[in-house]
C-alpha cells in the first residue's frame, strides 16, 4: 500500500508557479478566517509544498521517479502513477483538451498500473511510462489546461474532503484545517487503518477548535507515520516525519491564524511567506 489508500474516483503557463502575492500581508484576527480565505489558502499550499518539493512555489513541472514504491511522482502535489491520482490529472486533462494531448499514450499504461494495484499489485511499476517526466515537464510549460487539470484534481481529492473534515469537527482555524489537509494529501481521505479519517477516529472527538486537540491528532498521525499499518511503507513514511515537526511548531508558537509574514523550518530549511 502506497501512502495514499487507492482511490476508487473516476472521472474526476508556467513549470514553476509562484503563489499569487497579496497586496497587504495578512493581518492577524482575534477571529481570523479559515482555508476558505484565499490568502490563507495560499499561505497553506506554499507550506505544502515545501514539504513536497521543497519550495514555496508550486512545481506543476515536477515531475521524476523517486524509488519510494509508487511509481512516478509528478506535479504541485505529489501525484503518482501508484496511487491513482496522477491517472485522473492526465484524464482530466484530456478532457478539458477536447481530444488527443500529448499524454494521452500514458493513458493506457497508467491504467493498466491502476487495475495492478486494485489487484493488490506494486504500485512502483512504471512500464509503459517510458519519456513520461519529459513529456509532463513539456507539456505543463506550453498548456496551462495540464496545470488546470492538476488544481481541479488537488481541489475534488484532497482540499474539499480536508475541509467536510473540518466542519464537521467544527475546526475553523487555518492551522488546523492545514494539518487535515496535509494529512489527507500524504495519508489519502479513504477507509485505511493510515487514512485522515482513521486518523481522526482514534484522535476522539474535537471540541472546537481546541489547540490540545490539535496537538493529539499530530501525535496520531506521528505514530502512523513511525509504525504505518503496512511494512512496506516503513522507511517512505518514516522519512516524513518533519512534516508534522514543522505542523507541531506552528501549533508551539500559536500561528493558528497562518497570518503573515510566516516562517517555519521544515527538515532544516527555513522557509518564510509575506
């Protein structure tokens, strides 16, 4: 198992974008907005992808073959042909193009890959895929509509369940909502012993937006990510530990408002936004 469950979904310009700028830093609010404020939005996706990519900015471009068991890993936020999601980005991205781009022959080999790993196959196989980085690199460079179809699938898969997550544990802080969305973009949103909704069960009921709480739920999640569900996974997510170091941080210095100017470290970098 990959660190995102399978996801049984259907349907479903620049390499390197900078996150839009704001034109006053972000003030801090004794009742400050949640993800649902772009700004703070901005703020959290340049967090994540410093753990993805180690860059503020998003990498639609990214695209290469870590070795970490799934496969190729490609775009702003880390999707892989292993673990189904990169196969919804290439489709939508078909879809929006009216006919044939110049993905379309990774098509049939990342399905074949989807079908292996449903088997309970290796997500790590990548035959077929051969040329696949250039052409990603290529074409998210000339065709805005690739890295369209990237913020559309980021947004269905990861940003809209982390926030039904949020509400429905009446969680409203930016900190917060970030953690669940993080968590569901490393771990998935799926019926997995590792999955964000697993994780939230054995945290126990939120009250709000209670910073212990918080801190529980990250205790959670570091455990799973020390002793995953799956052995095979051992050492991919014991390596991302840091995420949560940097997550725990923040909660240390009270940044539940992610009002900027804003640094952190993550993995002995220090990065800043603002």
């Amino acid at each position: 198992m990959n660190r995102r469950a399978f996801l049984v979904w259907a349907g479903a310009v620049t390499g390197s974008t900078l996150l839009p700028a704001c034109s006053m830093p972000i003030a801090a609010d004794p009742r400050p907005p949640g993800l649902d404020d772009p700004a703070r939005k901005h703020v959290a996706e340049a967090i994540i992808s410093t753990f993805e990519n180690s860059t503020t900015e998003l990498r639609y471009a990214e695209a290469q073959r870590l070795g970490d068991g799934r496969g190729i890993t490609a775009g702003r936020a880390g999707f892989t042909s292993g673990t189904h999601d990169l196969l919804l980005v290439v489709r939508r991205y078909e879809q929006s193009a009216g006919g044939s781009t110049p993905l379309t022959r990774y098509v049939r080999p990342l399905t074949r890959i989807d079908a292996a790993v449903a088997d309970g196959g290796d997500g790590d196989g990548t035959r077929g895929l051969d040329g696949f980085e250039d052409a990603w690199r290529r074409t998210s460079q000339t065709d805005p509509r690739l890295n369209q179809a990237q913020d559309g699938v980021y947004d269905d898969l990861y940003f809209r369940p982390a926030m039904d997550q949020a509400r429905r544990l009446g969680m409203t802080t930016a900190l917060g909502q970030l953690a669940l969305l993080d968590t569901g973009i490393q771990h998935g949103n799926g019926t997995g012993p590792d999955d964000l909704p697993a994780l939230i069960t054995e945290t126990g009921p939120a009250a709000g937006d209670d910073p212990a709480w918080l801190r529980r739920f990250l205790e959670v999640r570091r455990r799973h990510l020390e002793n995953p569900a799956y052995e095979e996974t051992t050492d991919v997510w014991r390596e991302s530990l840091p995420r949560v170091d940097t997550l725990e941080s923040l909660v240390d210095r009270q940044r539940s408002d992610l009002a900027t100017p804003l640094e952190w470290t993550f993995a002995g970098t220090r990065f800043s936004v603002g």
